[in-house]
C-alpha cells in the first residue's frame, strides 16, 4: 500500500485553470467555427443548442475526471488531506468566483449569438420572400399580362367578333383565353369593351366589377399600361387580385382598346407561400402590406387576425411595425408594436416593380427564447460545478484512504464485466469480427466469422491468415494489415475472397489496435458480407443496359406522358423523328396533334381513347407523320397506362414510336408490282384464248378436210386426235 498523497492548493489550481482553459476556448472558439461551417439559420440555430448541451455535458466531465484525478492515486489508492484544514475556505471562494465570471460571460455570449442567429435569419427570410414575391410579380406582369397585351391573334379576334360581327372569332376568343387562363393558374378572364363595359367573364371571373377594378380600367384606358389590383375585397366580400390590360395587339393602347382582365385567387400561390415559415416558430410571419394613405393595410392573411387580408389595417408612425418609410435600408432591423399591439422584431422590403411591401417579424419574446433555454441551462452548469467543487473540497475533508486489493478488485470486477458485455456483442454479431496482434496471428475471430469461413474459432486463433485463404490471398491480407498498423488510421476494403466454394463478396473495415499508452500492438476488423447487395446491382446495371440496347438497335423514340400535367417527357431520338428540338416545343398533346396528319387524327384519337377508358390492354396504331421541314414520314405508336389516379383514372401513360416509313414504301412498292402483274397476267390470259380458238377453227377445217377425203376414198391427210384432249382441256 503506498502512502497517502495530500492535495495542495496547487491541485486545486490545476483544476480551476483546466476548468478555466475549455470553457474559454469553447466559448471563443465554437461560434467562430459554426459560423465558417454552417450557413443555413435554421441549421446553425439547432446546431447552437446541441452545442450548450454539449457545454454542458463536457464541462461536467471535464471537472469529474479532474476532481477523480487528484482524489485517486496513481497506485488505485487516494489519499485526502488533513480532516480540518483552514486553507478550504479561500481554494472555494477562488473557484466559485471563477465559476460565476465564466458563467456570466458564457450567459452573455449567448444570447448575442442567438439573437444574431435570429435576425440573420428573419434577413434571409426576408430576402427569399422578396425575391419569390418579385418574381412572382415579374411573370404575371411582364409574362401573361405582357402577353395577352401584345397579342395581335387575340387583338384580330376579339375586332372580327365585334366590329364584324363573326360568331366563330368570338367563341374562339373565349375559347382561346380561358385556356390561357387555365394553363397559367388563373382562376377566370374577363373581357371589357373601348367603354369599361364587361362584354364576358369565364371561369371564376366575378359577375359585377368591384370599385378597386372599376378605377384600375380607367386607369388602364387612360395610359395604356398593364395595371396590378389588389388584393383587394370583392362585391361580395371574396378576396381578389387581378391583372388588368389593354387588348392593343402591335399597335399602341388607346381609349378605344378594349382590355382583358385576368383573375387571379391569392389563397392559390401568393397567401400560402407567404404563410409558410421555414423553420417552426409561434410567431413568425411574412406579411404583404402598402400605404394607405396614412396607414399601412395589411393584403395577407394575419396569424393573429384570421379573415383580416385587405381589411386590417394600423396607424404609421414612430413605435409601429412596420415602418414603411425605413424599408430602404439595407439590412435595417425595425423594432416596435405590430398589428396586434405586441412588440415584436422584423425586416421590412419592399417588392421590386410594385407598391407592395413584405414585413418578415416574429415576437421579441421568440427571439430570446432559444438563448433564454440555453442561458438556464449554461447557469445549472454553473451551479453544478460549484457543487462539484464544494463536494470536492467536502471529499478531502472526509475521504480516507482506500485500501489498494479493494480498489484492484473493484476494477477488476469492473473489466471482467466490460469483456463479458463485449463478448456477448461479438458473439451474437451477424457480421464478422476479428482482431489480429503485431504478429499477424488471430486474438479474436467471432461466431460468425467461423460459420462464415467453415473453421472452429480454435482452428483459428493464434493462427495467421493462411488458416483461411490460399497463399496469394494470405499474403495480400497480411499486407494489408500491416499497411493499416503502419499508417495508425483505419481503412476499407472492397473484396472478393473464396468461401466454401464460391466466391463471396466483403467489405472489410480494418482498424489499428492500439493498448493504453496509445501504442499500435495489432489490428481488429468488421467483415461484411455484400454479395447479394453486389449481385443485386449488377443485375441493375445489366437492365438497363440492355434496355439502352435495345433502344438503341430499334432507333425507336420514347415518350412519357404525364396525364396530369398535361406535358410529356420525350427521348431524344423522339424529336430526332420530328425534327424540332427540345427548346421549340411544349411536348403537350396538342404539339402531338400537329404532328400528325389531319387525314389520321380521327382514327388516332379514337384508338388512344379507347385505351384510356379501359376498353384495349393498350394503344397501337400506324399514323402519317408531320416533320418540322414539312415532309411526310410514317410512324408506329405503341402506349399503355402504367400509373392510375386513386379514383380509378389514368394518370401516367408510356410508350415508344417507330419510323416505319421505309417498310410503308416498300409495301407500296410491292403492292403496286402486284397490280401491274395482275394487269399482265389478264393480258395474257386473253391472248391465250386467242390463239387457242384460232387452233380449234383450224382443226375443225382440218377435220372436215379428213371427212371429205374419207367420201373421196382417200386416205385423211391430218391427224385431228388431240384435238379431243384441247376441248376437254377447255370445255369445249
């Protein structure tokens, strides 16, 4: 038994300063390097919070293993101070001033990093609001209603329907916009004459013009320019935002141009996606607000205030969110009482090309509650340690010695407990388990590993690598391992090694073995079994390349159309067939109706129809086929429903297309072969018979030349028998 060592007040020191040490550097350190490494606000604020756990967590061990250090004695025995030592008290009060300093920086530092977390990221939010909302505003403005504007077909129509009186231009009209309408999300279109007078409406188009439309088509009239109204509350009450502009065609807007109107519902994109916040928050918002006159008038839906989009609205001024006149400033964060009279936090920006603004915000007490949470649980920390230092110094008052066989026995006890656990583990792991010394001779080979290989674990340990493999393989795994030993970091191993008669494939982690003074004295590995895995990508691979072979010696087009959507997904030798490319077309089934002949169409409608409703396990048909150079070439389509909705509708189908053009021409070919020697064979047939009645005229002569001979005596001169055998022959 060794001799009791006392703990001086430089023990204690030592502990305080090591203290000191991590909780400076992790507190100097840790923001600097999450910062570096995470970008995304969302991220960085969970990231934080699993950091003061993490605080938390190694500080305390940080002071038990400190405190168990210097209480234990190198030999298993620990030795305590004098019971009663009047040098206690100023060791105490030096670590508990320590301790509250740290504490107090650590509670500082804090809540600055999450308040800094929280308005960067009420800025980014801010930001990609704008930036949607503006280009949300951009494509209706510049894109549809650009469109519709400049549209001289629309413009033609809608002259030839009202100024020439033509019933098919003005059903085309209607039909051609509700289309436009529908494709681009719109929930309606109206149609308003040179005097404001709304001559048509389509879809959810309203029925009677709200004030706010009223002013923004004389607006419209006025300066020609495409106007935006809304969100604004409608005659009867529905929330509305509308796209008004004039129908001009390539000439320039005037009061006698009549204007088109599309309807837009907000709930359909522009609400929702305001209303979705990225991260889970109890207060956060995205709100689209503008002037009213001296007041700010909230268009979107308030968490607070459900129903109130277009109707809510607050008095601007100094103390009130938002602050419209300070949304210029870049980077500006507004502090003040928002719509609900709670202080709160937020960035405001304004939406580019339009009198909108968006105000990101969420209540000031949100923005300190992470920092608050982690601010308690730094202080426990705090108080923890200042436990563990009290109990420390009560440990050196009360401790005695211990005696060095219990301590031994105990650790002992405490080994044999760890093996046995780890034993069981290795045991009962599907995956095989080894270990190896300097030497190259197994110290572990696990159950598995011996059913895996077909050996005992005897026949194995204190064996090397030739007790499983051939030489060649042996020698490779013996390197291998000493390569892993050498460099002292773990390596993986992808490889195919012989086992009970076939060959299997592994993938082997080996990692270095080191003892307790960190030094190499073998290697341990896990062996995992991946044929199947392996057999089952290969199989993968060999699919679809085989697929691609065959696409490939067929030269046959694939299409993939989406019966959702409306837009189909087509190969590239698809628009080689048709000769547009990929960029010239909306592949929809109206592109596919131009490329077939007029003369097909019918016949091809009625057998894809027939398909979609259930009637033919799939869709096959021979069409002509319309080029982009104009030329005529033949194609066999084939299709079926691969995907159906839940009602029981299709919803996906897929299929390939052929250019059978050469075998058409050829069957023209043959077939018109064929009637040119049908034409020559009747030809033929008719000299034949020709000729044959020519025959059986001159055997009758000749017959009746033998009758006569026979009156005269004389012998005939002809030999008429065959003659017999030509009119059975013919039927004559």
């Amino acid at each position: 038994m060794t001799a009791p060592r006392s703990l001086s007040q430089l023990d204690i020191l030592g502990v305080v300063l090591s203290y000191a040490v991590v909780a400076g550097l992790w507190i100097l350190l840790s923001d600097g390097v999450l910062a570096l490494l995470v970008r995304d606000p969302g991220a960085l604020a969970l990231i934080s919070a699993i950091k003061g756990w993490v605080f938390v967590l190694v500080t305390s061990a940080l002071l038990w293993l400190l405190l168990r250090r210097w209480i234990s004695s190198a030999d298993s025995s620990v030795a305590i101070a004098d019971p009663v030592s009047s040098h206690t008290v100023r060791p105490f009060l030096f670590i508990a001033s320590f301790i509250v300093a740290v504490t107090a920086a650590a509670v500082a530092a804090t809540i600055q990093q999450h308040k800094a977390i929280e308005l960067e990221r009420l800025r980014a939010i801010a930001d990609f609001r704008t930036r949607q909302v503006s280009d949300w505003v951009r494509e209706r403005t510049i894109g549809d209603a650009a469109l519709v504007q400049s549209s001289q077909f629309f413009a033609d129509l809608y002259k030839r329907w009202q100024l020439d009186q033509d019933a098919s231009a003005g059903e085309t009209l209607k039909r051609r916009l509700t289309w436009l309408a529908d494709s681009r999300g719109f929930a309606g279109v109206s149609l308003f004459d040179a005097n404001g007078k709304r001559i048509w409406g389509s879809g959810d188009a309203p029925q009677q013009v709200a004030d706010e439309l009223a002013r923004a088509i004389a607006s419209v009239h006025t300066d020609g320019k495409i106007a935006r109204v809304g969100p604004y509350r409608g005659v009867r009450g529905k929330l509305r935002l509308d796209f008004v502009a004039p129908l001009a065609g390539s000439r320039q807007p005037d009061r006698d141009t009549p204007l088109i109107v599309l309807h837009l519902k907000p709930e359909a994109w522009l609400l929702p996606t305001l209303q979705s916040w990225p991260v889970p928050s109890d207060s956060g918002e995205t709100l689209l607000v503008r002037r009213d006159g001296k007041d700010v008038l909230y268009l979107s839906e308030l968490r607070g205030r459900p129903g109130g989009a277009a109707l809510v609205r607050s008095a601007a001024g100094t103390g009130r969110l938002p602050d419209l006149d300070q949304a210029g400033t870049l980077g500006a964060v507004q502090y003040g009482q928002d719509y609900r009279g709670v202080a709160a936090v937020g960035v405001v920006r304004q939406v580019e090309g339009s009198e909108w603004f968006l105000l990101t915000k969420q209540d000031t007490t949100e923005l300190y509650k992470e920092a608050t949470k982690e601010g308690v649980w730094i202080v426990f920390t705090g108080l923890f340690a200042l436990v563990v230092a009290a109990a420390y110094l009560a440990l050196q008052r009360q401790r005695q010695q211990l005696v060095v066989s219990a301590t031994k026995a105990q650790a002992q006890r405490e080994r044999l407990s760890v093996l046995g656990l780890l034993e069981a583990i290795v045991d009962h792991s599907e995956d095989c388990i080894f270990a190896l010394d300097r030497d190259g001779r197994f110290t572990l080979f696990n159950r598995a590993a011996a059913n895996t290989f077909g050996k005992t674990v005897d026949q194995v340990i204190e064996c090397d690598e030739h007790a499983l493999f051939s030489p060649e393989i042996a020698e490779r795994q013996i390197a291998d391992n000493r390569r892993v030993m050498a460099r002292g970091e773990s390596e993986s191993f992808e490889e195919t090694l012989p086992v009970g008669g076939e060959m299997r494939t592994f993938l082997t982690v080996k990692s270095p073995l080191r003892d307790a003074t960190g030094a190499v004295v073998g290697v341990c590995g896990i062996a995992r079994d991946i044929s199947a895995r392996k057999a089952a990508e290969e199989a993968a691979r060999t699919a679809a390349e085989r697929l691609r072979l065959v696409l490939e010696a067929t030269h046959d087009g694939v299409w993939d159309w989406d019966l959702v959507t409306g837009v189909a997904d087509l190969s590239p030798r698809y628009y080689e067939m048709t000769g547009y490319s990929p960029d010239e077309v909306t592949a929809d089934l109206a592109f596919f109706q131009r490329l077939v002949h007029p003369d097909d169409w019918a016949r091809v409608l009625a057998a894809m129809e027939a398909h979609l409703r259930g009637e033919t396990l799939g869709s096959e048909f021979d069409y002509r086929m319309t080029t982009k150079s104009g030329a005529i070439r033949w194609g066999h389509a084939k299709g079926k429903v691969v995907l159906w909705n839940p009602n029981g509708s299709p919803a996906r189908i897929v299929g390939t297309i052929s250019d059978i053009t050469e075998r058409k021409r050829g069957e023209e070919a043959l077939q018109q072969q064929a009637e040119v020697l049908r034409a020559r064979n009747e030809e033929l047939e008719r000299f034949n018979r020709a000729m044959i009645g020519r025959e059986l005229d001159m055997v009758e002569l000749k017959r009746r030349i033998n009758a006569l001979s026979a009156r005269l005596g004389e012998e005939p001169p002809y030999s008429v028998g065959f003659a017999d055998v030509v009119r059975q022959e013919f039927g004559e």
